[in-house]
C-alpha cells in the first residue's frame, strides 16, 4: 500500500491505469488500495475522471538517502517504520535487543505517541516530525544535568533555522510559538544513572500539520507558522546537526556553560506563573534556571528552586 503512496506523494494526478502497471494489479485493486489509504492512513485523495487520482496535498515521506544527503556531520543510523506504537518505545525494544548506541528511531506515525506526564502526543501519518535518539551515557549523573533543556535548544535553533522566527523556550522543554506549541520533548533512560545507562531522546515537532481536532493545547506547526510545507527529511538532517552541537558542547563543558543561552531564549523570564506538581501549585515570578536547569522561582521573597520531570508551568492571569 506505501508503494502506492509513494507513487502519488508528488501531489500530482496518476491515471488508474499507470498505478496499476507500476504496481502489477488491475484498477480495480489500485481502487481498493487507495480506499484503503484514505481509511486507515486519514488522507484525502481526489479521484477526476479522465485525469486520475491524486493526494489532496503533496506528502514528504521519511527517506535514509535523503537524510544522508542533506546530512553535514556525522551520520547516525536511523531505524525508520511506517506506523510503530512510539518510536521511544521502539527506541527502549532496540537498547534491550543490544543495538549498538548511537542510533535513530523514526516513524511516519505514532500510535500511541508518549507526552509528558502520561499525556498521548498526536502523531498522525506523515505530517510531523516522531524522533527518538538513544546515547550510552558513561560517567554519572553530571553528564544527565540539564539534558532535556539542552535538547530543547537544539530542537529551538533546528526551527530556527527553518524559518520559525519566533519561536522561544518554556520551562523545562517545551518550544513555543507565542503560546502555542510547535514541539515536545520526552526523556526516557534504562540502566543505572550513576554509572553506565541509555538515554532515549524523544523529540516531536509539528510540521506540516494544518487542523486537528485531537490535540487538547494550543498548538502550531512549522507550515502554520512559515506559510511553507517543510521536507521533514531536511528537518531530521537539522536537527542531528544542532543535536551533535549542543550535545558535544554539553559533554565537554557541562550545563553551566549552556545555561545563559538557554535562559536569553526562554519566552517566560520575569513572567508570573504557577508551577503545578500533580494536585499541588506554587506561584511565582520566574527568575530564571540554575546551573543544573532547575527553575528558580521568586516565591513571596523567597527564591526557591524546582527540578522534576513531572512538573509544568501556566502563565498566571495577572502577568
Ligand atoms: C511533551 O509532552 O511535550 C513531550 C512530547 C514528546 C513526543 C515525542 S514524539 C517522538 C517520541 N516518541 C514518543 O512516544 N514521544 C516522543
């Protein structure tokens, strides 16, 4: 059935009759295939008597040999599937199966795509970004301090570089366009974080995402914000670049040496907030991270700081 869908990814029409012969099946097998396309893959195809058929709108489907050629670094493997349950779940299968780090796992789609804090990420077929980076990690918890947030800026400078201007940080990972999400970063590690462990980088972008009804925050995508469909292979060669950067960077110099440029980048310093930990809230006035990446808040007089996958920022009405 992909084979079908590459065929016709071009966005242009294709006659019945030449899909049939590119695929040795009659018409009326390219017929159901495509029925088949439109159920299960939600796309939309339109069907013109006389000119044939063709995908509502052009579609950039994952492809190794173009990541490799828009690569500029090094290259890392990449374990690409057309439909996979979480590509960070498959990232973990992987480490346990003893494939060597580093690799990639990517997918068209997700279907059942790990947020933060136990939420879905939406991840329909072949219009966002679904990646998952494994590193072996040896030498402790020093090289784990303020990971997810040096992820966050590489994800911000890939965007940038898109043409996604405007886009700034939020506290611990999220990158927004105003207030709007255009990516999510998930960390999950196996092994002993004090000694020799895998951490698997899961990162979602919003591409070429136009509407969805199934997305339950404010969100935006790259075409949304730039006016201009993006190869989401080009996307992928992007973002192992700023990745090799900042995480080189990270390694030999530590958080600290990151941690100013991260906070010239974050769209919430001075903002007041409120910081939700499950059923618990503290409000406060964001002063800033500390050198580990926590988040210093002022709180009454006191300034106090958080750190902990499970907690999330809301700007407070009067800020
Ligand atoms: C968030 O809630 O902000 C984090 C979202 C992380 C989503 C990405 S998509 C690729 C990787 N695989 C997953 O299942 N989740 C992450």
């Amino acid at each position: 059935m992909l084979t079908l869908l590459k065929l016709l990814k071009d966005g242009r029409f294709h006659s019945g009759q030449a899909l049939g012969a590119a695929l040795g099946v009659s018409r009326s097998a390219v017929w159901k295939q495509l029925q088949q396309l439109e159920a299960e893959l939600n796309l939309s195809i339109h069907k013109v008597r006389g000119r044939g058929y063709q995908l509502a709108r052009p579609l950039s489907l994952l492809d190794e040999d173009a990541i490799k050629q828009a690569s500029k670094g090094e290259y890392w493997p990449a374990l690409i599937f057309d439909s996979i349950d979480s590509t960070n779940a498959e990232a973990l299968r992987a480490i346990e199966r003893g494939q060597p780090a580093p690799f990639l796992v990517l997918a068209e789609r997700q279907s059942a795509g790990r947020g933060r804090r136990g939420r879905a990420w939406v991840s329909p077929f072949a219009e966002n970004l679904y990646y998952s980076l494994v590193l072996r990690i040896e030498g402790g918890m020093r090289q784990l301090e303020g990971l997810s947030l040096v992820v966050g800026l590489a994800v911000l400078q890939a965007l940038r570089e898109q043409g996604v201007a405007e886009a700034g940080l939020k506290w611990p990972n999220d990158v927004l366009v105003g207030t709007r999400k255009i990516a999510g970063i998930l960390l999950e590690l196996v092994g002993d974080p004090a000694d020799v462990c895998h951490v698997v980088l899961g990162i979602g972008i919003n591409v070429n995402m136009q509407a969805n009804a199934e997305v339950d925050q404010d969100w935006t995508s790259v075409q949304l914000s730039t006016g201009k469909a993006l190869d989401r292979n080009v996307l992928v060669a992007q973002l192992n670049s700023k990745l090799q950067h900042y995480l080189s960077r990270h390694q030999s110099e530590g958080f600290a040496a990151i941690a100013q440029e991260w906070e010239q980048n974050h769209l919430w310093q001075g903002r007041a907030v409120s910081l939700i930990a499950g059923v618990n809230k503290v409000d406060g006035i964001v002063l800033g991270i500390d050198q580990q990446g926590a988040l210093r808040l002022k709180v009454g007089e006191i300034e106090k700081h958080f750190s902990g996958g499970e907690l999330s920022l809301r700007l407070r009405d009067d800020s």
